[in-house]
C-alpha cells in the first residue's frame, strides 16, 4: 500500500494559518521575503505544509505580518522532529524490530553508515540541505544504530550491491572509514552482511532496493522507498513474493566470508 506523504496536519494548518494572515493583508511572498531574512521558495514550502518552519522564522513571520503572536503560539506544535514526517513511521518500527533484511543498491543503509559517510550522503542530496539540516538528521541516523547491538538481539541480514561498497562517496578518506566500519560490523554475532558481485549474471534483484521488518508481533512487512515518496507493503502475497525474492539475492550473493574478503581487497587496494 502507499505510505501517506501527505504533510502532517500541525504543519498544514500553520501553513494556511499563515498564507491567509499575509494575504489578508494584500502582500505577496516576495514582499514578504523582503521583509524577513528567508527566501520566496521557503515560505511557498511552508505555507503549503512541506517543510516544518522554525522558531527564528514563526518570529519574524509573525512580527512582519503584525500577527500578535497569532503565529508564535503555534510553535510547540510545528517544532522539527528529529526525522521528517514520512520517515517517522519506519523509524519507530525499525526501533522495535525483531528482524531486519536490507537490500541496498545505491549507497548503504543507515545502520551500517559512519558519521562522515552519513554526511556524505545528505550533501549529495538535490534539493540541498543546509549544514543545520544535515547535521540534524546525520545525529538522528547515528541515533538509529542502537538497533545493531539492542537486547533482546535483532537479527540483522545485508545484501550490498557491489557499486555500493566501491561508491567513493565523501571521498578517499571517508570510504576508507566505511570499508573499516563494515568489516568491524562484520563481526557482530547478529549481523551478516554480504556483497551481490559485479560478475553475477543471474539476478532477483532487478526490481531495487527493499527492506523487510519482523515487527514485535511476528509479522512480517516490506518498505520500499523511491525517489518521490516511499511504500509499506502488508499484504501477504506481496511480503511472500519480497521475501521470496530476498531469499533468493541471498543465495545469489558471496557469502560473508568471501563478502569480508572482498572488503578487505578493496581496503588494501588488491581488489
């Protein structure tokens, strides 16, 4: 089923709460962008509810359209999260799985990035964040990888595209670093981590990257994220045919042994 992107409803009435002050008051985003120190296309953002507005903007938005704190005592309300909205959602039943099973075609999963290849990552994102977005959501990333060494234990399986783990994103220094981290991680006695070689000629994993999740109550669920938004499937046929499909990326994957010694020719520059 689709996931709900819809911006959530605390943003939304701030958003028309604000474009109906303005307008009320005969002035066009750009006049107002004249009068506060945030551009045109930003507060479009947040008077359509697509991005959460902070405090120094609800100030002087308020201050600029002589709201009388109208706009103020909304703060609580519209504070930024840690995550962004649609990610809230997986993030908790992540946090809680018993399982996770992780097929990454383009960059590595959050639970196996360090902090400087995390912060590659989102500087490498279009739109661009700023350096306070990104260290934000680079902290709450990091947040997320108490999963790896949680008790009770998760069982915690990878399947990564070979690209993926030559991918210089950030640089020498920071793919280093990660190669590092995925041997260490390796290591675990509840994560197995596996590379899908370049080589392989026969592959299940045409359709993209997946996760499945075993939630505290034994079920089973798929995500699927996009470029555009992402997806929980939940029917059984569909975790069926994602489980079965993973199963066999498995099967078409090195083993760990031969995964570790792959990383470790990369790291040394045999490879």
């Amino acid at each position: 089923m689709p996931h709900n992107d819809e911006p959530p409803v605390s943003l939304r009435i701030f958003g028309k709460q604000s474009r109906f002050l303005r307008e009320q008051r005969g002035m066009t985003r750009r006049e107002l962008a004249a009068l506060v120190p945030y551009s045109e296309s930003l507060i479009a953002m947040v008077e359509r509810g697509e991005r959460p507005p902070k405090p120094g903007y609800v100030d002087a938005v308020d201050s600029a359209l002589d709201a009388g704190g109208v706009l103020r005592v909304l703060i609580p309300d519209v504070a930024e999260k840690h995550h962004p909205a649609w990610a809230e959602e997986y993030v908790k039943l992540q946090a809680e799985a018993l399982a996770l099973h992780s097929y990454s075609t383009h960059f590595l999963h959050g639970l196996l990035q360090t902090e400087e290849y995390a912060r590659a990552v989102f500087r490498s994102r279009r739109p661009s964040l700023d350096d306070e977005e990104i260290d934000k959501v680079v902290q709450a990333r990091l947040l997320t990888q108490a999963l790896l060494t949680r008790k009770p234990a998760c069982r915690i399986t990878f399947v990564l595209e070979e690209p993926v783990i030559m991918r210089k994103i950030g640089g020498q220094g920071v793919w280093e670093g990660e190669l590092r981290n995925l041997l260490k991680l390796g290591e675990l006695h509840n994560a197995q981590i596996q590379v899908m070689p370049l080589s392989r000629q026969s592959h299940a994993g045409v359709d993209g990257p997946m996760t499945l999740l075993e939630t505290w109550d034994y079920h089973t669920i798929g995500y699927v994220e996009g470029q555009q938004g992402s997806y929980f499937l939940t029917d059984p046929d569909d975790v069926s045919v994602l489980s079965h499909r993973y199963g066999t990326l498995r099967s078409q994957a090195l083993d760990a042994e031969a995964s570790r010694a792959l990383i470790q020719r990369l790291l040394t520059g045999e490879a």
